[in-house]
DNA sequence: AAAATTTACACATACGGTTGCGTAACCTCT
DNA sequence: AGAGGTTACGCAACCGTATGTGTAAATTTT
C-alpha cells in the first residue's frame, strides 16, 4: 500500500472551504457552481497536481473498462495478429485489455477466466484451448454480467456469442484458380488424425474438388504427425507416384515449409514442377523467393476485432437496466485465397 | 452499470442478522468469531454463490495486482515471446498484466503510459518507441508511486531501472567460431545509419574483428535500406567483388533471408561458399533448410521475465510505508550464440 | 463472590469520487 | 412588500470490504 498520499477532492475542498461535492462538481464544470467557485477549484487543482482516480470510479460504476482476452498461444503470428486488432478496437472505445495465454492449457484456461472474473473485467474475448470441451468457466461469468465472445477457435453450440470464419470460401477460389491454371490432379497433405482441424480439412478439400468436378484420388491424400521428417516423408509419398499431384494443398505453413525443401531436395522446382496453397499463419512468405500460390487467409485481425466490437455491444446492452436477453450475436467471416506474386 | 446486483457480505449479514465486520472476519476464519457463526455465514455465502468482490479491496488497498506492459510491436516474434516471460513471471506473483502496443508511434506510447495510469496499474514495463527520446511521461509516474522498469529497448540514461541486452558477448562468440572455422573475411550487411541500431552494430563488428585480430576492409561493409531490393542489392555487391567475403553478419534476420536468395540466384550455396550470422528474430528457421550458421539469441523471454522480477521487487519496496528510495536496478543479460544443426 | 480475563460480536470509519435532494441567499415581478 | 424563481452551494448516501476499538456476556481466577 503506498504511503506517499495522492491530492483527492477532499483535500482541495479543505482548502478552499467548499465541499467535496462542490468540488467535484466545479472540476466537471457543473453549471451549477459558479464560475468564480470553478476558477478557484481548478487553480488549486493544478497547483496540487490534482489527478482524477478512476479506480474510485471504477468501484463504484462496477465497471472497469478493461476487457480480457485468452487466447492458446501469442507466438503464433496469427493470434498476436488478432490481439492488435482487439487492442485498436479498445483503443477506441476507451477500454484497457489485459491478456492470458492459455498455451493450449484448460487448466490454464480456467485459471485465467477466474482470475479476470476477480478482476471484474468488463467483458472477455476467447479463442478456446484445443484441450476446452466444458464450458462451465465460461457459464459461470454470466452470473457476474460478464459477457463473453468467442472467435476463431469457437466451441461447438448454439448459444454462444462467436466469430469465426469459414475455410470453403478461400479454399474454394484456391481450388477455382488450381484448376483455371489447368491443374487436374490437387493432393491433400493432412495433419494428425486427431486433431479437429484435420477432419476440417479432408472435407473442406473433398468438397472443392467435387464442386469443380475433379477426380478424388486416395493415393494423393496423405498426411504428417507434423514433424519435420514426417512433413518430408509425406511430400515424398506424393513426388514418387507415378503420377504425382501437380499441385498440394498442405495443412499449414510448417509443412508447407518442409514440403519444399523436399521438391528442391527431389531436384524439383516448387510452382513450375508443383504448386502449393496452405493455410495462411507464416508473414514469413514475403520475405521468402519460394511461396506458395495461394494461402487461405483468415483475417485475424477482422475476426478479433469483430467479436471486440460485439463485446463492447453487449457490455453496453447489459449496463441498461431493463436490458431483456440479447439473442445470441454470430458472424462468420468468409476466409479468402491470397494470392502471392511470384 | 450492471443491474442485477451480486451478493454482498451486507446481503449474508442481514439473512445472518449480524454486522457485516462479523461476516467479513468469519470468511477469514478469524479465530475473533464464534465457530458457529463461522459456519452459518459459510454456509449462507455458499448458499448464495457470494463471491468477494476484489474491485472494492483493490480500490481500499490502492494497488490493483495489475502491471501495464507497453512494447512497440506484437508481430515481432521477440516481444511476443518477451510478454510470454511477463505473463509468466506475472502469473506466480498473482498479478494481472494490461498491454499496450506503441506501434513506434510516440504519441500512441505517451497515450498508453496516461491511460495505465489512469487505471492505476501497480508498475510498467516497457520497451520504448525508436522515436522516444523525452521521458516526462514517465517520470511524471514517480508521483503515482508507479514503478518502471525498462527492458530491451531502454533510453539512454543512469538514473532508470532496466534489463538490456549486451549484443557484443554473443557476437564474439560468433566471430570466434567463423574464425575457428577457419575463415577470415567476414563482412558485414548493416541497417540505415538514422537507426541506432546500426551504428551499435558497426562498433560491435569492428570490434570483434579487432578482438580476433581479423583485417578490417572497408569494401565487405555494406548496408541496406532493408527494402528487399536493397537488401538483395547489397550482398550482390559483396558477391562480385573479387575477394567476397567467407561469412556475412547481417542486420538481422529478414534482410538474411533477402540475402540467401541473391547467394542462390548467384549460384552459389549457402552454408558452402558463404555462410551467415545474424541477429535473432524469426522463430522461423527451425522449420527451413537454409540457415544461417548461427544467430546471436537476445533472450526476450529471459530479459523480459527478470525486468518483470524487478518491477515486482519495486513494487514490494514502495509498499513498506517508510520505504527509502531504492537505487536503480540494472541487469545487463550477455547475448549467446546459438548455433543451428544444419 | 468479586475481580480479572476471555470470548464474540457490533459500531464506526475509511478508501475517493458522484449525485439526488435540500436550502439559504439573492433577484425579479406584480 | 410578499410571492415566486433562480443561483450556488452543502448534506448525506453510496459503491464493498476491512479493521481498530468498544463492550456486553460468559468464563476463569483469586
């Protein structure tokens, strides 16, 4: 508890032989108090280096302006992506944001939602954990008026507030454009089975080629634990078939990374022999010579900053007083094909 | 302002038809109250799912278990990983920590320094704007008893707390090896010469070279707008001189990657006919075949996770009411080599 | 049995600022 | 001159919790 003791209202009023009210009502400019009264309040003001403390307010509005954001991991560009875009948005409603890393913890997870809940946050944004499968943590924050906005890793409801964005609209224009350019055959590089976004992806692929009335063939439709050796091994599956894909699509950019290592290793050239699309998270590319064709871009940045902007309409709906329930608020962003020049 | 009010210890008091200091001390277990009434109010609190309101106690106590942390830019993978070790190091002191971006805008840092102090966080950490050169902003915290503490990018005085990193430990480490190695002109792709940074790394360099008793040739010192044009410019000049350099110390990472496209497109190999050290950023390398040989680690999480361990050392000080005014502290982390397995 | 001590609680205040309401003093109008 | 209105301010309560001090009643001590 610091000692050295700030100016407050008080100690001006004592000064001046006024009340605290009066005061307080002169530093606002209150029509009410008179301009000689307001003169003298804020001359002693500045002379004591008088600065308002809004932790009093905060208190008593039960409102701290600050909202939390979780998010798995902030080395991933595309979350520190996200948490720039929720900062801008805050910025502008005048609200702080204070940050937890879950780093793919639940219990992390649950600890952080309990510690913003202490904090009376005024709201939280969320980008749930892989491992997240209850929700009572989150359930429990309504009790507090506390709303919560998912985005990007949403769970799997209804009655969420959510962002998230959908990976067949970019995925779609990657397989149009594959195909305009005359390529037939487009294979699947895959991550681990277990892993939600794996399934995602199968189908996401087996639905764009359907839709652009391409043959599915089993033999181009591989998949990696991730590993650097495994990412080599499988685009190597694909580069000894007799017939090997003219182009990949691969799970993301690490692998798409180590894919092209192996088409060099091959004695291959990555977008003259075999092109790539991926799953955009790596900024890298630009500074890179060998890209991919394409990436499906996710808008970070507009995702997070959307379900901000829902955040802050709800925490302003529930600060009226008759305020009835609000239907759920739900968006979902249409990813788009990034193209990369060569 | 929310409506629907939360349980108070006013509301257990008045079921309970005691006062509210008796409910207060027997949610402490305050051995004052009868282990009855202990358990009564227990049992209402339970009852009524009344949780302490923290707001109120941060308000009395004036401290807000809350650190504002300023950087300049999330994307950089070293202050993502720099707020990692803050969040850390915050989470087993039980503190919160509120983030700001400066974007290298100034402005935008003095913006974020007035509203953390609005909100009475209970210390900063920061890591200044390349345009910050006044620091009454700063200062100007002294009043609210606010701490700071500076990390990375620290201003260039005597009289702050700070934890910097000495660039020149990892960097001889460097330089010894290419020795080692057996080579003997090693050049150097600099920044623009308005960056501090540039010149750090010139004295840096010649130093070194001096240190190892290398030639210094005026003719493999180059620099780069750190355009990408530029950046390819500027190895390409040291690739047609007669003598190229053995080994190249670039700027920093991105323009390295700009580098070892002008060496492959020259024909030549990385790691063969040129090697390269650079200053560590990009996380990115682990994932790629070329690498430089190796790259001199600055210790984000390190340096920002002992500044953080300062700024909680400072924060306890100035809590003892007849604190003394403590002497800076300072910590200066020695850079290393990190070599890459090739 | 009276005195001393302990037990178990209530009262009041503080943290800093805001705001509804009350009220003197002054002014205006008839 | 008295009614009515306006101006300029003070009073008091409030937000939720903690805590120093006071004090009955119960218990122990002498």
């Amino acid at each position: 508890m610091p000692h050295n003791k700030l100016p407050t209202v008080k100690e001006i009023a004592k000064r001046l032989n006024v009340s605290t009210s009066t005061v307080s009502r002169a530093l606002h400019n209150h029509p009410s108090i008179g301009l000689v009264t307001t003169m003298r309040v804020h001359k002693v003001a500045q002379e004591l280096g008088y600065e308002i403390n809004k932790t009093a307010i905060f208190f008593k509005e039960r409102k701290t302006y600050t909202i939390g954001v979780i998010i798995p991991d902030l080395a991933e560009p595309f979350f520190s992506s996200a948490l720039t875009g929720i900062e801008d948005a805050a910025e502008t409603s005048r609200y702080n944001v204070i940050i937890g890393q879950s780093l793919n913890s639940f219990e992390r997870e649950k600890r952080i939602v309990a510690n913003m809940k202490d904090h009376r946050v005024d709201g939280i944004l969320v980008s749930i954990t892989k491992e997240t499968s209850t929700y009572e943590h989150f359930e429990q924050l309504h009790k507090f008026n506390i709303p919560v906005v998912f985005f990007d890793r949403v769970p799997n409801r209804q009655d969420i507030n959510y962002v998230a964005c959908n990976l067949v609209s970019g995925m779609l224009q990657a397989v149009a454009k594959l195909v305009a350019k005359g390529y037939r055959r487009i294979g699947l590089i895959n991550g681990p089975a277990k892993l939600a976004a794996t399934l995602q992806r199968l189908q996401i692929y087996l639905n764009c080629l359907r839709q652009n009335g391409l043959e599915i063939d089993q033999d181009i439709i591989v998949s990696t634990t991730l590993s650097k050796a495994d990412n080599l091994t499988a685009m190597n599956r694909l580069l000894v078939l007799e017939q090997p894909p003219e182009a990949v699509i691969t799970f993301n950019d690490h692998v798409l990374l180590d894919c092209m290592a192996a088409v060099t290793n091959a004695g291959l050239e990555v977008n003259k022999d075999i092109s790539f699309v991926s799953f955009a998270n790596l900024p890298v590319w630009e500074y890179m010579d060998k890209k991919p064709l394409a990436s499906i871009e996710q808008f970070a940045y507009k995702q997070a900053s959307t379900a901000a902007g829902f955040l802050f309409k709800l925490i302003d709906h529930s600060a009226q007083p008759d305020a009835p329930e609000m239907p759920p608020l739900q968006c979902i962003i249409d990813s788009e094909m990034v193209e990369y020049s060569q």
